[in-house]
C-alpha cells in the first residue's frame, strides 16, 4: 500500500485503525519531499525533527484513545502568512526572513487540536501579493503538473505540496481568490468559507476585509473535514462569527435533486479559454443529469470587480504594512539614523510586487483622491454584494470558471502585472461579497493542465457547495471507473 495514494481522512482512520503508524506517515512525506522539493520548492521552512517528534505524541494520544477525530496523525502543510509558534514564519519576504512567532494562528492552533502533524511551512506569493507564487523572495514555486507551468498563487506553495504528495492536505489563505485559484492549476481541492467562519487570529493580513483562511485538499471530503476542524469562533478576532453549524461534513450526500444552480452569462465572454468554458459548461451538464436546475442569467458589475478589488485591497495593505518599519521585528537595514533607516529597511526589505501595491494604497488613500477612488470602490463593493444578494433568492449555488485560462508558463504573468491581475476575474467578487466558494477539478486541457469548476454559495451556505461539489466529484469518479 501507497500511504500517499491516501486521503487525509483515509490515512487517519487507518492510523486510528493501527494499520499505519503517525510516524511511518510523516516519513513517506519527508522522503518524497526528498525526491520533489529541489524541483517544485513548495517549501519555505520544514520541520522534520519537530515533526517526527510530534508524530510520537499524537501517536500515544491516539493509542490511549484520547485523540479519535477525522485529521488524528495526518501530515499537513501551512501556508507561511500563519504564525505558528517557534517555527519561523516569513510571508516569503526578505523583511521577515528571521521571524519567530511566539504564538500560533488560531486556525493552527485547531488543527493541533485535533492532532494533525504540521511538517512545514508553504512558499507564497511576497505577503500573498501575486497570482503564481513567483514573487516569493525564496524563489518561485513550480506546478507539480507540468513543472514548466505556475502553480497559481498566492497559495501556490500549498496547493503544490498537497498535489506532490508533499503533504496530504495543507492551509492557504484566500484575499482574491489566493486558495481557489492555485486549486485550480494544480488540480487539487481548494475552498474559501465565508468570511468570519475561520478566524484571523495569527493570519498576517493583506487586505483584512477580504482575507480568509481555507483548506487545500485532495477531494471534498479532505476539504469539508479540514474545514469543519479550523471553524470556530475566536474572541481574540473581532471578525470571527459565532455559527452553529459548523458540521460540514454531513452535507457529504450525493443528491442535487431540485437544487437551482446559475451560471452567469457575464463569466463566458470574451477572454476564456475555450477549453476552460467547454469544461464547465460540461460539468453543469453532469449536475443537470443528476436532477439539478441548470439556468444562465445576468450578474452585472463583472466588469467593475478588478479595479474595485485592487482599489480596496491596495488601500488595506498599505495599511497593514505600514508596521513592516526594521524597528520591531523582522530585517533592519543598516543606518544610523531613523528615517534613513526606515527607508533602506522598506526599499531593501519589500519587493516589487509588494512596493507596487503599498505605492497604489497609499495614492488612493490621500487627500484629493480619497473620495475619488477608495469611497467610490467600497460603494461598487456594496453593489456587487447586492448583485450576488438577487441571484442567490433565485439560485442555490452559482457555477463559473476559476480562472480564464489553466496555468501559465512560468514568466509569463511576471513581466505583464495587469496579465497577473486579470487572472483574479472570476473568484474576486466572491471576496468582495464575503461569500463563500470551492474550486473542484473538473477537466484538462490538451496539454494536460487541470481545469477547476468554482461553485459559489450565499453566505454560510458552505454546506450547499459542499453536496454540489461532492455530488460532482463522485459523478466524475464513477465516470473515470465506466472508462477504465
């Protein structure tokens, strides 16, 4: 037996069920991160001893019977914006190259709970600022599909690690579409809840309003169980919602019977890939033979949600950065006076990237151009929210594409940042309304590359896209076993 042909929640109930010791699967980890890593660099940090260590704790919990629950033992990585406690966490920038937490996330913090074992920390996009995972001061991380492709980003890292087999599931963070996205090119599971249901707690923020903590996994039951583990209500986040029905794992049904879902015309213009539409208008076909409702209508504002979302997103993060200052943590440039060093500290500390998007925050903040651009985004904001408040009265769930194309050439996307920015199309508006969404995959394209199918839901109405998503996925397994 392949331990690594497993599912997260496959290895534990054989590790529950004494076929397989913790150890012996953290080991089958390390030892193809020792084949894979040199190539696909999924990883910032690892932590092998302290994982191995770890390994034998959980180990003798479960052995007593003190740790019985659905993640006990299972290998998972951890996207490095997290803080996790003693473990170096860098958001992939050389300003904090050298920080230790001395606390962990409180979504971390969960997963220990229930005794997963955290093997590393995930490479990222520069403090989540990118789509491809190529801004990362460490160096870019490489699709495990075709290693000449992104793997997506910012979660880039974590969605590779979990395709690779270097982990079995991993945490991402989702500002734009940053868990979806890299879900998508890499061909694995990937889903944002709504926001509020995950706290913030330990995330290190980009654009705080947006930000939301999610699985990546290798099927919807891994997706579904993760989640229903780092959900909960956290006082130490004034944005944490209390919710009493975190269960997500009993929408795990095959059943779509009657469920109205909607397909907006607005996403199936000009610029998809044609193989990219034919797959998801392909798999809306599949949920309509298994008794769903399949029906194209008009969202509206599509048009408007890129400038909307890089206006707020801008504005959070220049904000957010502002502490980023050499003075209390992180790298310090070397100057003897204040503001000499504050600037050597930023110019050397920040990337490109990151520069590009404090520069934007900080001119649409300013006087003169405050109401101009940032009032006038959080009144689209608003709009698109109530666009998506109209079609959920009349729809279950919403299907569209995750992104126009499947994943680009390394370098493509690096050289032209508006190329970058228009890959976000499809899952920023999802932000902007705090909805929550899943990427599935659904098809390959010539060239191999996988094509993800995002299934939106209205607020806290996880456990909708959950059975939509999962009724899909047993469709497309049984239809992979007809086929051979």
């Amino acid at each position: 037996m392949d331990i690594l042909e497993l599912t997260a929640v496959e290895l534990s109930e054989k590790i529950r069920g004494g076929e397989i010791r913790v150890r012996d699967a953290v080991e089958a980890v390390f030892e193809r991160i020792d084949g894979t890593e040199k190539e696909l660099n999924c990883y910032v940090t690892l932590e092998k001893e302290k994982a191995l260590a770890r390994a034998e704790e959980v180990q003798a919990k479960i052995d007593a019977g003190e740790l019985t629950g659905p993640l006990a033992g299972v290998p998972m990585a951890i996207k490095d914006n997290l803080c996790t406690e003693g473990t170096l966490t860098t958001c992939s920038s050389k300003i904090l190259e050298n920080f230790v937490p001395t606390y962990s996330a409180e979504a971390v913090r969960n997963l220990e709970k229930a005794g997963v074992v955290i093997i590393g920390k995930t490479n990222m996009d520069e403090f989540a600022m990118g789509s491809t995972t190529e801004t990362s001061y460490f160096g870019a991380t490489k699709n495990p599909r075709d290693p000449g492709h992104v793997p997506g980003g910012s979660s880039g890292g974590s969605a590779a690690a979990v395709a690779a087999g270097e982990c079995f599931a991993a945490l991402g963070s989702d500002t734009g579409g940053s868990i979806r996205q890299p879900a998508s090119y890499c061909g694995v599971v990937g889903m944002k809840p709504t926001y509020g249901t995950v706290s913030r707690y330990g995330l290190i923020a980009y654009g705080s309003s947006l930000d939301q903590i999610g699985p990546l996994t290798k099927d919807v039951r891994d997706c579904a169980t993760v989640l229903e583990a780092i959900a909960s209500h956290d006082a130490k986040d004034s944005t944490s919602l209390e919710r009493d029905d975190l269960d997500f794992t009993s929408a795990l049904t095959e059943d779509v019977k009657g469920m109205k879902i909607g397909i907006p015309r607005d996403y199936f213009r000009e610029g998809l890939d044609p193989e990219v539409k034919q797959a998801v208008l392909s798999a809306a076909k599949v949920l309509e033979e298994r008794g769903a409702v399949v029906e194209q209508f008009d969202l509206s504002l599509v048009e408007y949600a890129i400038p909307t979302y890089y206006t707020i997103a801008a504005a959070e993060a220049s904000s957010n950065l502002e502490r980023f200052d050499g003075i209390k943590y992180g790298f310090r440039a070397e100057e003897d006076s204040l503001h000499p060093m504050y600037k050597k500290t930023r110019s050397q500390g920040f990337g490109p990237e990151v520069k590009r998007r404090i520069m934007l925050g900080s001119f649409v903040l300013s006087s003169g151009y405050y109401d101009a651009y940032y009032i006038k985004a959080l009144k689209v904001k608003a709009l698109i929210k109530e666009a998506f408040d109209r079609a959920f009265e009349k729809y279950d769930v919403i299907l569209a594409p995750v992104a126009p194309t499947t994943a680009p050439k390394l370098g493509d996307s690096l050289s032209d940042p508006m190329k970058m920015y228009l890959a976000d199309i499809y899952t920023i508006s999802v932000n902007l309304a705090g909805l929550p969404a899943i990427s599935v995959p659904c098809a390959a394209d010539e060239k191999g590359l996988p094509i993800g199918l995002q299934i939106i839901g209205a607020c806290f109405q996880e456990k909708k896209i959950i059975r939509a998503a999962y009724t899909f996925e047993q469709s497309r397994k049984q239809e992979d076993r007809i086929h051979g």
